[in-house]
C-alpha cells in the first residue's frame, strides 16, 4: 500500500500514456520511444552523480563544506556554487539531489539556490552547444543577463522565504 | 561523451574510496542507493510526462505557436511553451536555430530557451520533494518573469529592435 502511494505520480502518468497509445497510436508510440530515450539519457547520467554525491557525503566533512560554502563564504561561497553548478552535466532534477546534500553539510540557503540556478542556465557544455547551435552573440548575451539573475532570485527566494521554512527544507534535506 | 566521462571519474574514485576504507565506501554506496530510490518514483513519472509532452508538442506545434507571431504576445507563447516542456539542450538549440530560420524572432527565441532551462512545470514533482511546495512555485515563478527581462535583452542586443 505505501508503495502503491509512493509510485501514485508514477502510475497516474503510465495511465495517461496508455490512454494516448489507445486514442492516437501513432502520437502514443512516439511517446513511448521519446520515454525511452529520457530514460537511457537518465541511466548515462543519474547513478554517477548519486555515488559521486554518497561519497562526497561520506569522505567531505561539513566543517570543510561550511566553510567554504556556508553563512560566513561570502563571494568565495557564491563563486563556488556557480563553478559546481557550470561544470555540471545533466537535466534540471540532477541537481536537486546534489542540492540536498549540500544543505546537509551546512551550505548557505542562498549558496544552494545560486547552484541550482548556475546548473539551471550556465552550464559550460551546454554553453559551447548553445554557441554553435544559436551563435556567441545570442549565448553570451543570455549568460550575462543570467548570471545577475541568478544572484537576485537566489536572493529574493531568501528574503521571502521565512526562517521555518528554510529549517524544515534543511530538515528534509537530512533525512533525504 | 559527458555521460562515459562520469562514469569513468566516479568508478575512479570509487576504487580510490574502497583502497583508503572498504567500510566508508560501502557506506557511500548504501546513502547513493537510497537517496536514488528515494526519488525514483517521481523521476519515472516526470520522464513519462516528458514523452508524452513532446509527442504533442513537436517542432511543427511549436513553431506554429510562435513562429511568425511576433510582440510580446509570442513571446509569452514561447515562454509558456518552454517553461512546460523539457527538451535536452542538444535537442532545444538546433530547434530554436530552425524556429529563427524559419522566421521566428530573437525575442520570442530568447524567452523559449531561458524558460525551457530555468522553468521546470514537469520536473516541479522532483523539485517539491526536495523544496517543498511554496519554494518551488515562488522559484518557478520568479524564473518564468525574469525570463522575460532575458527575452528583451536579447532581442534589443541580437535582433537589433
């Protein structure tokens, strides 16, 4: 029954896909292979990031992570999320594990969601696609208005949101 | 390729962990496994969402949406649509790259790619296991309107309004 709870989400989108495939064949099964390939692209890059992360949170102690990324890193805390963020490989959701166990180690809340927005929009590979693709002139003038942005959302989330909510993510976080 | 490179480094590393302390490593892997079925569930889901999305939403919709439509009434088009779909950047660019080709402004253009990365409607599921509900909405939002300020940049800068 729990399980059945836990994997609701889950069915309820399989349901939708059948109804498509029995609706509209042709839009079903190029549905189903379109999943197909999200999902190999999942297998290539989600495992590694996991152990990479249950390792980081093995061998890393947080005193180091705090200091290098928690309330007192100042710019060393804000260039560091963007560097981890820009180097990485991978959809949105890759980050929001690596988020979490950031927070474990005690990176500040602003830190986290500068990460998350620097894998979000300057990640560097997608960057040199994004140049070829679209030209330098459109890419690079997309990251210089992003990486403000970055900053001031990651701000403005902090500012709106209170103090018991940041303390029950972090707890969330923990248990994660 | 990105992926054989992870791969690589992490069973690298791994081999490094297990040489120092076979105990910490084996415990490296069980919080690995379990942070990972954790979010399974929601991650299966959303990669359904996605088949299903692009099924529907394929380069002839899209480019039917905002293609020729030019203001900023195609360019909340475009937003709208990149902040629902999620299409990986080597599948995004040479699309948007098609879309201007085939007529489509740099405004509208900007506002579908800074959307599709800063906006996740389908992947918001995962996000609010990690976020919870409030924060994702509020950073989805904020995402969405300052996509628009991107969009404007961009077309003054590169489409030269």
């Amino acid at each position: 029954m729990k399980l059945l709870k836990r994997y609701r989400f889950f069915l309820i989108a399989a349901l939708f896909l059948s109804i498509l495939v029995l609706r509209n064949r042709e839009l079903g099964i190029e549905a189903i292979s379109i999943t197909g390939y999200s999902l190999k692209e999942m297998i290539l890059v989600i495992p590694p990031i996991f152990v990479l992360l249950g390792l980081l949170d093995v061998w890393v102690p947080k005193e180091t992570m705090i200091k290098y990324m928690g309330e007192d890193s100042g710019l060393k805390g804000i260039l560091l999320a963007f560097l981890i963020g820009s180097a990485a490989a991978g959809p949105l959701y890759g980050a929001f594990p690596v988020a979490a166990v950031f927070m474990k180690k005690g990176v500040k809340f602003s830190n986290v969601l500068i990460f998350i927005g620097a894998w979000s929009t300057t990640k560097i590979p997608m960057l040199l696609f994004e140049i070829s693709a679209l030209g330098a002139k459109f890419a690079l003038t997309r990251l210089l208005v992003d990486i403000p942005g970055i900053i001031l959302i990651a701000y403005v989330l902090c500012t709106f949101a209170d103090q018991a909510e940041i303390e029950r993510i972090y707890k969330k976080a923990e248990s994660m | 390729m990105n992926g054989y490179l992870m791969y690589g480094l992490v069973i690298l590393l791994l081999m490094v962990s297990y040489y120092k302390d076979r105990k910490k490593t084996k415990m490296a892997l069980l919080k690995a496994w379990k942070s990972f079925e954790n979010i399974l569930p929601q991650l299966l889901g959303v990669l359904i969402l996605v088949g299903i999305m692009l099924a529907i939403f394929d380069a002839v919709l899209i480019s039917r949406l905002i293609g020729n439509e030019s203001g900023w009434l195609g360019v909340v088009f475009s937003a709208l649509v990149g902040a629902i779909t999620l299409i990986p950047g080597f599948v995004a660019f040479p699309t948007a790259a098609l879309l201007l080709n085939s007529g489509a402004g740099y405004m509208q253009i900007g506002a579908f790619v800074s959307t599709l990365m800063m906006v996740g409607v389908i992947t918001a599921p995962v996000e609010v296991q990690y976020f919870g509900k409030r924060m994702t909405l509020m950073r989805n939002v904020l995402a969405f309107f300052f996509s628009f300020a991107v969009a404007y940049v961009i077309g003054k800068v590169v489409g030269g309004l």
